[in-house]
C-alpha cells in the first residue's frame, strides 16, 4: 500500500500529464484557429489559458507543502523540483499556444497564414501536437525511447522554422505586418518545442540521474 | 557565527548577484555590439555566454546537492528552492543577450539595426540593463521597493517594444530580412526584462510570503 505522501506525488504527476493535453489541445486549435481564421476558436483557446494557470499554481501550491511537511530526501526530493520546473515548461506552453491563437484573433477575418505558408504552419502545429503528446507518454511511463523521438521531433520543427524564413526571403508580397507576424510565429511554435523536449529531459534525468545537454541558447 | 549550511546559502546568492552581473554586461555590450556593427564585441558576447551556463549549471548542483544533503525546511528550503528558479530565469537572460550578439554578427559589417530605430533600440539595450542591475540589487539587498521600480521599468519596456511595431508598420522601407530581425530583436529585449521582473517577483515572494500576479501570458 502506498502511503499519503506517495499518493500526493502520483497526484502531481497526473496533473502534469494533465497539463500536458490541455496545452496539446490548445497549441492544435490555436493552429487551426490561425489557418482558418476561426474567431470563436481562438477565443476558446484564449479563456481556457486560465484553467492550465490554475493548474500550474495548485501545482506549485502542493510541491512547496510537500517538501515543507514532509521534508523528502533523494529520490523524492529529486521528483518534487524536477516537477516544479516542468509544470513551469507547460505553463509556459500554454502562454505560448495563447499567443498563437491572439495573432488570430487579432487579423480575423482574413488569416495571418498567407497561402504559400499553409502547408509548413500546419506541419509546425502538427509537431507541436506531437510533441507535448510524446512528454506526457514520457511523464506517464518514464520511456526514454520516447524522448529520444522528441528530440527528432524537435529537429524537424527547427527545419520547418528555417524553411518559414526562406519562404519570407523569397520575394514576400504580402507586406511588413504579415511578415511581423510569421516570424513571431515560427518563433512561438519553435519555443514550444523546445519546452517540450525540456521536460522530457528533466524525466529522463530523473530516471537516469543524467541531464543530457542542455536545450539552451535557443 | 554562521554554521556551514547558511554560508553555502549565502554562497548560492553570490552567485545569483554575479549572474546578473555578468547577463548585464552581456546585454549591454550586446547592444552596442548591435549598433556600432562591432564583430569583436558580438564574439565576445557570444563567447562568454558559457561562463554564464557554468555558473547556472554549478549553482543548480549546489542547490541539490545542499536539499539532498541537509534536508532543509522551511524559510531555508524555500529560499533554495526558490534560486534554483532566478538562476534558470538567469540562464535564459544570458541566452537572450547572446541571441542578440548573433544577429550582430549575422548582419556584420552592416548594423541590423536602420538609422530610424536606433534610439529605440539603445533605449531598450539601456532598460535592459537597468532591469537586471536592479533585480541584482534586490536579490541582495532583499529590496521590495526597487522590485516596484522593476516593474515600471518593464512597462517603459512594453512601450518601447510597441514603439517599434509602429516604426516598423510606417512605411518601412529596409525590406523583409530587416524587419524579421527588428521583431526578433524586440522580443529578445522585452522577454529579457520580462526574465528579470520575474527573478524580482521570487525574491518579493520569499520576502512577503507573497506572490504577485506573475508576469506570465507575454
């Protein structure tokens, strides 16, 4: 049987795993918000950035008690701040789904997308997606398979992001706010990714005791 | 007499106060570097953002090390707990100024930066600095009245960056490549203030037990 503070460990794992579809789920109606230039879409997105806020404050909330009452050593302790740094990568995520889905709603009703960028927007949404899925599967099972993938993955969306500058290089007719706006884009979805293979790194250093290189100076 | 644990406590916020120190020379030379079309100064910038990994990467270890070892609790633990966060919003600060040093060098032997936007620029280089000179300040000296300060600061930050959009909205006529790195260039700067109201934010928490409304959602 397990005991009340294990339990309460389980607890801030779930809602990790929690957090990570919310954020999934945001990052992909965001995108399709963007593409299709859906107002009422991004404005879910927008609201609902509040409930992953409360879960990264409930969160916060719970490790600092548990490391106060019950003072955890080694593997516990490890758990309980390498848990607070992910819940701070999600809560970050979620602010950057939202930040997607404002540039919608902000050139609504024509889409910030012009056409010929469709096609590597959609690419990067659909990495996002997978790549926050693929950090909570890791979180779940502590695969570290899994965050070998997310790493490719990540590889990909950096691809993608350079293939949005040369697109903007190559005779861009659609004006300066348009190209203001894919750059921060590409940014945001980049940023994304990054925080998605930061958190699986932080698992896999939990579950091996080895932090690889960092994601940094992104 | 201090006992050994509270010198590795204090030994831990020395090296907060020098990371500002060094992210703040870092961001400053960064900016001219930036202006002035200086190569040297982009390298070296660049360069020693490692310096600035290594202190993030040693502190972090200390941290640990201390929670692992002395199972600290209460104002102690949250204080630990508490810089391993400054020093991960440090770390990125280092990271935003070094991606600023590297559009210098991109653009090298031309400043990435039009003749229009060079006041704004330095302005926002010059409240970089400060923000982060302050948060170092406070860090030290626990100083919940220049965390106010800190937050004005951000808001003439936030102006600025608004300031830029509009140059960048009349009649730009320095092409697509200048404007993807004028809108580069005024995120790095507003998210580095962002950073550094943050690492404010934390030392106000550990000092009132409260936290203000983070600085999330940018």
């Amino acid at each position: 049987m397990r005991d009340t503070f294990h339990d309460e460990l389980d607890r801030i794992g779930s809602v990790l795993v929690e957090m990570t579809k919310l954020v999934s789920c945001a990052m992909s109606r965001a995108t399709t918000a963007l593409l299709e230039a859906d107002l009422t879409l991004a404005e879910e997105v927008i609201s609902s950035d509040a409930e992953i806020d409360r879960l990264y404050r409930e969160t916060e909330d719970r490790a600092f008690e548990l490391l106060a009452r019950q003072q955890p050593v080694a593997v516990d302790l490890r758990l309980i701040v390498t848990g607070l740094r992910m819940v701070a990568d999600l809560e970050r995520m979620g602010d950057l789904a939202l930040h997607v889905a404002k540039i919608a709603r902000m050139r609504y009703p024509v889409s910030a997308v012009p056409p010929e960028l469709h096609d590597v927007i959609r690419d990067m949404g659909e990495i996002a997606q997978r790549v926050v899925d693929k950090a909570g599967a890791v979180i779940e099972g502590n695969d570290v398979e899994l965050a070998t993938e997310l790493e490719q993955d990540d590889d990909r969306m950096d691809e993608l992001h350079r293939r949005l500058f040369t697109i903007l290089l190559s005779g861009w007719d659609h004006g300066i706010e348009s190209a203001i706006d894919i750059t921060l884009l590409g940014r945001f979805y980049e940023r994304f990714a990054d925080h998605a293979v930061s958190v699986a790194r932080r698992v896999i250093y939990l579950v091996t005791g080895e932090m690889p290189e960092p994601a940094s100076s992104r």
